[in-house]
C-alpha cells in the first residue's frame, strides 16, 4: 500500500491527470458510467475504492472528544504553480514547508478543492471544501481539511481564481507572484481527525485526516466560478465509518 501511495504522489507533483494522480488506471470521473459508485469496477488498480472499510470523505458525527495535539505549521510564501487538471484546481508547493503533528512531521506538497464539500459535519455540506495534502518522508500521507461556507468574498481565492486555467491539462507558474497558504487557514485552529483514505482513485488508505471545525468564507460568487469551471460538483459522496473512532 506504501508504494501505491508514494506512486500518487509522485504522479500529483508531475501534474499528469489527476488531483491525486492515480498512474496508469482507468478514467474516472464524477458523473455517468465513471461516477464515484463505479470507480471500483473501473480498474483492478481502483478495488480497494469499493472494498475498503477506511474510505474518504466522511460525516463527521458521533465524535468522541480527545486531547488532540495542536498542529504546528511552518508554511512559507511559494511562487504560483496552478493547474487545472480536470477534476480539480490544484496549486503545487514548492519544497520547504511542512506541519508537524505528534512529533512527525509531513510536507506540503500541494492543495486543491471541491465543491460542494466531500466532507459534511453532522450532514451538513459546506460551499466548498481544501485540502492540503503532505506527505512524509516514507510517503505516509496527511491531509488537512479546510471548510468553506458562504458569505463574504474570500481574499485568499480572489489571488488564485484569477489565474485558475480554463481548460484541463493547462497548468500556469507566475514566478513573480507568491501566496502562503497560511492566509487560507482558520484563526481558530482546532480539529477533527481520523484515518481514510484518498478521495479520488486509488483510493488507498492509510492516510491521517485532520478536518478544521472551523469554516472561512468563500462568497456564493467564488463558488459558482469553480463550479462552472469544473462542470458541475466534483466531490465524492461520504463513506461509511465503520469501526473508526472519530476525534475531537
């Protein structure tokens, strides 16, 4: 399963097809014979998205509290590197930054959305959702959740949505302009955490999830703007739980 997840990763940083790049596989997609309930009949490379028991996203209900180690974030200013690569808008991280959690600590390597949010708190669903995916020096994958909830203009997306490329498989680097994803983050930095998987194919599990409770704004003009540039919803309806322990 290490080696399925070093390959996702790898492929994601080449920009070669997907959010989380799943290689040589089937195409998939989020409507019609390639929707998320087909995407484990696609390929034998996809089996574990219909057979796995740790499955992302999920409805973050039934949750037990816990003394969850704050996240510490050292998170640079990168130059651009957008691209729309058919299922989502993804902004590669250039090398350096990095969140340590309990010690271990995982490097970005990029964030990228969906809409409207694969995970939903208590059934509820956000305007959009980020996820900020990291990896650790063994491929051990982290991603970090963060909610968006409709009302005032999101700062932030306004720098990325004006260079968001048009059309799938056109990617921009704008070495003059740099961001930090920080300034995307909640203030308030609590979290829910659990163990999944990769949202898109493959599928593979093993990957710590850590959701923010808290939302930022996007503004209903924000969220239209990915929708229609995606062609309609590009999220994975949620799994379910089974055995796991959700924390908060």
């Amino acid at each position: 399963m290490k080696a399925t997840v070093i390959s996702a990763v790898g492929a994601g940083l080449l920009l070669v097809g997907t959010a989380w790049a799943s290689g040589p596989g089937a195409h998939w997609g989020y409507s019609g014979h390639e929707a998320p309930e087909f995407w484990g009949d696609l390929s034998q490379d996809y089996a574990i998205c219909k057979s796995g028991k740790n499955q992302s996203p999920i409805d973050l209900d039934s949750l037990i509290e816990a003394e969850l180690s704050p996240i510490v974030f050292q998170y640079n200013a990168v130059p651009l590197n957008i691209v729309n690569n058919g299922h989502t808008v993804q902004v590669n991280y250039a090398p350096g930054s990095s969140i340590t959690v309990d010690g271990h600590t995982y490097n970005l390597l990029q964030f990228h959305f969906h809409t409207p949010s694969e995970n939903t708190v208590k059934g509820q669903f956000f305007a959009m959702e980020a996820h900020l995916v990291h990896s650790d020096d063994a491929g051990n994958l982290s991603v970090l959740g963060v909610m968006f909830e409709e009302g005032a203009a999101n700062p932030f997306l306004d720098g990325i949505w004006v260079h968001m490329p048009e059309k799938a498989g056109v990617s921009k680097s704008l070495p003059e302009m740099t961001l930090n994803v920080a300034d995307m983050l909640p203030a308030n930095k609590s979290y829910y955490r659990f163990n999944g998987s990769l949202t898109t194919p493959p599928c593979s599990e093993g990957v710590k999830w850590m959701v923010f409770k808290n939302p930022v704004p996007v503004s209903k003009a924000q969220a239209e703007k990915f929708h229609t540039l995606m062609g309609g919803d590009n999220n994975r309806p949620v799994q379910p739980v089974n055995a796991r322990p959700v924390l908060q």
